[in-house]
C-alpha cells in the first residue's frame, strides 16, 4: 500500500519537495521457489531470485523503510509477508522518478526482471504490481538507470538506506 498524502518532508529526510514522491526499493533473495500466503493474494509462487519492491510514503519514509527491514513486525501489507519470510537485505531511497508503478515498470524494463506475482503491492492502483524479480541481483547502476528512465535525476536521486540489517545472532556449539 502507498501512503498519498501530501506532507512536508522532515529536515531528517532531506528536505526534499513534497511535489515529489517519496519512493523507495527493498531487496530480497528468494534462495528457492516458494510458495507464500499474502494476505488478500493468497498463495502466490515465488520462483528462485532477487525481488525488488517498490513502495512509497509521504511522511516518515525512513520510518517505512526501517519496518521493511525489521525481523519482526505485524503482517498488514503485501511486502510484510515477503520480507518475514525473506528478510530484506538492502533498501534505497527514491526522489524525483514519477511514481511507483512507473518505477516499478522501469525496473521491469532491466535485462532478465519481470513483474511477479502480479498486482503484488498495487492494492490502491491499477498497475501489474509493485514487486519485480530480477534474474541476477541488481546492482546500484541499474536502479539509477530505472529511476532516470521512471523520471528521477541521473545524479543523486538513489542513495543507499542505512546499513545492511544484521542477520539473526546464530548460536555456536561450545
């Protein structure tokens, strides 16, 4: 889900225009085909592959982008289900490309990715979904390359979202 309305961004955000909005991508693996209940989907296959979300949020977008990438969370939107199952590994901010479906569409444009399951994540719009696989992980010269494609600025529009989360402590036998 999209969070639409308008608001002024914080200076912690980057003070950027609120004309435009505030997207974002979380990556995952999926090391195997899956099959994944979510929500109002249902069961959905996930073949073996890196997955891209793409989500929005006026306000608090940082905030958003840190729930993706927590352990633990309440299941309330199509990405919660993936990234419980699948952890996100990366995640980017977005500023100037035109919307979400179109920089879903652009992603989906990249050698070897395709938009699947459909309507994953386009529960408030019309578009084929918001989540787009990609054959090989994607590397940070290809989300540029989408968000210059989906309208954004080539320089400066993508930049990397904190750190990566730290994985689960494992416990080693004594």
């Amino acid at each position: 889900m999209s969070d639409r309305a308008p608001a002024q961004p914080s200076a912690a955000e980057g003070g950027r225009s609120s004309s435009q909005p505030r997207l974002y991508i979380v990556l995952t693996r999926v090391p195997r085909r899956s099959r994944l209940a979510v929500g109002s989907l249902g069961t959905v296959t996930l073949e073996r592959g890196w997955y891209g979300y793409v989500g929005s949020a006026a306000r608090a977008r940082d905030a958003r982008v840190a729930r993706h990438l927590a352990h633990k969370k309440p299941l309330r939107w199509h990405a919660d289900y993936l990234f419980c199952a699948f952890p996100a590994e990366r995640a980017w901010l977005v500023d100037g490309a035109s919307g979400e479906c179109e920089l879903a569409g652009a992603l989906e444009a990249l050698p070897g990715a395709e938009r699947l399951p459909r309507r994953f994540g386009a529960g408030d719009c019309r578009c084929a979904g918001h989540l787009v696989r990609f054959a090989r992980r994607p590397l940070h010269r290809d989300l540029v390359a989408a968000a210059h494609a989906a309208g954004a600025p080539e320089k400066g529009a993508v930049r990397a979202f904190g750190r990566r989360p730290a994985s689960p402590a494992r416990h080693r036998p004594a």
